[in-house]
C-alpha cells in the first residue's frame, strides 16, 4: 500500500529517499516472517512486542512503506486478525534522527487515520532516541517493573555499525521469548574494524577485541572471520541457541551485507527459512549462505546435493526419526523442512541410499517414519 504523506526526497542524510531493491527484499523478509509469527504466537499469548530500533522515516520517496509501515499492516491487513482479538500486540518504533523521526510521525498518523484509528488491542509507541538509551529505558522499566518483556521480536537494522552493542543487546533479549534479526553491515566492519580508528564502536559492536585478530584486509578469509565472530558472540554472549545467517550479495558476486536471525525455540526457524526462501533473486542481489564448502543460492529450484551430502555425513549407519532429520535440516543447514521430504528424501530413497522399516508407502515421510542410512 503507498501511502500519501507530503514529503520529499532529500538523499540518505535526508528525511526519506528512494527503496533500493536490496531494501526492499529485506522489508519483504520481514513482512513474511511477521504473518506467521503474529498468528502463531496472537493465538497463544496474551501480549507480544515488535521492536524497530532503527525505524527510520517510515515512508520511501516513491512512497514505499518503511519498516514500521510494513510490521502494522503484517498484522491489521493479517486474514486470521480477528481470531487475535484477546492478544495485546505493542509496536514500539524508534528513530534517533530527528528529522526522519518528525517524518515517522506523520506517516504513523497518516496510517491511523486512513484506517478510523487502532483495533483496541493495538498499541503503537514512537521514541526519538539513540538506541543505546532506549535499550536502557526498557530494560530500567522492567526492573522497576520486576517483569519480564512480553514475547518480542526486535528488528535491529541500523545505517553502519557504531550504534550496536552486543552486551546491550544481550540484556534486551535475555529471556526464552526474545527472537532478534539483526542487520550486519558486512562493508563497513570489513573495511575498518582494524584500522585503530573506532576499536571501541567495535568492541562494542562484537562484545570482544577478538576482531583485531582478524586477517589481514585483502584477504580471502577476512570477512569470513568477522562474520564467524559475530555469529559466535550471538551465541556465546547474547545467549541464543539457534542463529542462521544469510548473506545478501550483488550481481557481482561481492557481499552486501548479512543478516543474523538469532532465537532460542526452533519453531521460528520454520518461518524464518521459509520467508528467506521466499524472495526470489532478481540481477540486482541474491541471498545465499555457506554450507559445507559451498554456496547455497536461495533461488526457486536449488541445489539439494549438499543437503543430501550432509544427511548422508551426519546420519551415516543410523537408524533416525524423521522429525531428528528435520530438527538437523532447520538448525544445521540452511535449508527448510519444505526441502527434505519430496526434493531430498524421496529421491535419496529411489537411489537406494535411505530406506524405512515403518513406511506405509514408499518416498512418504509422515511424522514417526523411522529412516535407515546404510
């Protein structure tokens, strides 16, 4: 939906300015992911949270919404909406420059007033402040509060890196109901992260000095190093289980930027890998991820061998669950359950290289089907 809002396109430093395709695959991620999420957990829950930090002006200078835009219409445009009446759904958007937030603002009330007002159980908050301080806020009002945040998904996905503190970000989503999507600015990390000029941003950034150890610029396995750190120090300092990556690259091949979406119940890696898959690659980007050596291109008909190469290395002499080899898939790799049984399974079955003593009918795999690997 475009949305008429009288603002003007004045450059990046600038109120709003035109969607980037790479942009737009990131907004349309999110927009998959949150219909899921809002219908499985609104049916559950009696409150839940969605978090922008960095929310921006909320509109693009084609009139493109933004962010914040794009999480209320997830939910009040969502087909099952009205089963979700007896969840309380908060919406808290930040944006700590000034003029962007003054925009925010006007296309917040721009939204309402099409639409008659929120539903009841909608509320909205709009914050004009660093991310750092309103990280802070929160938490202090949780304390005060002896409470713990209501199940909350955070979309993190600040303009550089100087914003972000690991520990920070820690303390926000130190609880089972915390789920993050974080932007990593893969360019700008690679290019300065051992120049001496900002050790402290990026100590903050990492939540260790361990970047300084990072090879040298130039070298093939740099940004490798720096995108394992960040992922480790997702796991090891904020404390998540679970922690997929993928990396958006251009045309040429070089990356943009990756995205880390970091959770401790794998339900949500279900609808993540099925939203991520979801965005078909055009000439401008493509997502992809490393796996065992290799490249998997998120494109309508990929590649299964690695996924049945890594099957096959994991479950090798076994006699497993359908449901451990689809726990292995969502968390191990970066493929989904829609992968696994007709695309991978049933073929890896035909060729002999799997077989069932329970199956009712062959290259079927319903829940309990037990699954023998020669």
């Amino acid at each position: 939906m475009m949305l008429r809002v009288d603002l003007k396109p004045s450059g990046p430093n600038g109120p709003v300015w035109p969607l980037r395709p790479h942009t737009a695959a990131k907004h349309q991620i999110l927009q998959q992911y949150l219909a899921g999420w809002f219908a499985v957990l609104g049916q559950t829950r009696s409150r839940i949270l969605f978090l922008d930090g960095f929310a921006g002006p909320g509109i693009y200078a084609g009139g493109e919404p933004g962010s914040p835009v794009i999480a209320l219409q997830s939910l009040l445009d969502h087909d099952h909406f009205r089963q979700l009446s007896t969840c309380e759904f908060i919406f808290l958007f930040n944006e700590r420059n000034h003029a962007r937030y003054k925009s925010l603002v006007k296309v917040e009330k721009a939204l309402r007033e099409d639409r008659g007002g929120y539903p009841k159980n909608v509320k909205v908050e709009l914050h004009n402040l660093p991310f750092s301080e309103l990280v802070a806020s929160v938490l202090a009002h949780l304390e005060d509060q002896k409470a713990n945040l209501a199940p909350t998904f955070a979309f993190v996905d600040p303009c550089g890196y100087a914003d972000l503190d690991m520990r920070q970000l820690a303390g926000l989503m130190n609880f089972n109901g915390g789920e993050l999507f974080v932007y990593f600015d893969f360019n700008s990390v690679q290019r300065f992260s051992t120049s001496g000029v900002a050790d402290r941003a990026f100590e903050r950034l990492f939540g260790t000095d361990e970047f300084k150890s990072a090879p040298a610029r130039g070298a093939a396995s740099r940004g490798q190093f720096l995108a394992d750190l960040y992922e480790r120090q997702l796991r090891d300092v904020a404390h998540f289980k679970f922690v997929q990556r993928f990396r958006m690259t251009g045309h040429n091949g070089k990356t943009i930027y990756y995205l880390f979406y970091c959770i401790r119940n794998i339900k949500g890696m279900k609808i993540m890998k099925k939203a991520m898959w979801s965005v078909a690659p055009d000439g401008d980007y493509h997502f992809s991820d490393q796996f065992a050596g290799q490249d998997v291109l998120f494109e309508p008909n990929p590649d299964m061998g690695p996924l049945r190469d890594a099957l096959v290395g994991k479950f090798a002499g076994r006699r497993v669950s359908i449901e451990q080899v689809e726990e292995f898939t969502l968390v191990n790799t970066p493929y989904h359950d829609g992968h696994l049984k007709r695309v991978t399974l049933a073929p890896m079955q035909r060729a002999g290289l799997i077989s069932s003593p329970n199956q009712t009918r062959k290259n079927t795999f319903p829940s309990r089907t037990l699954i023998d690997f020669p």
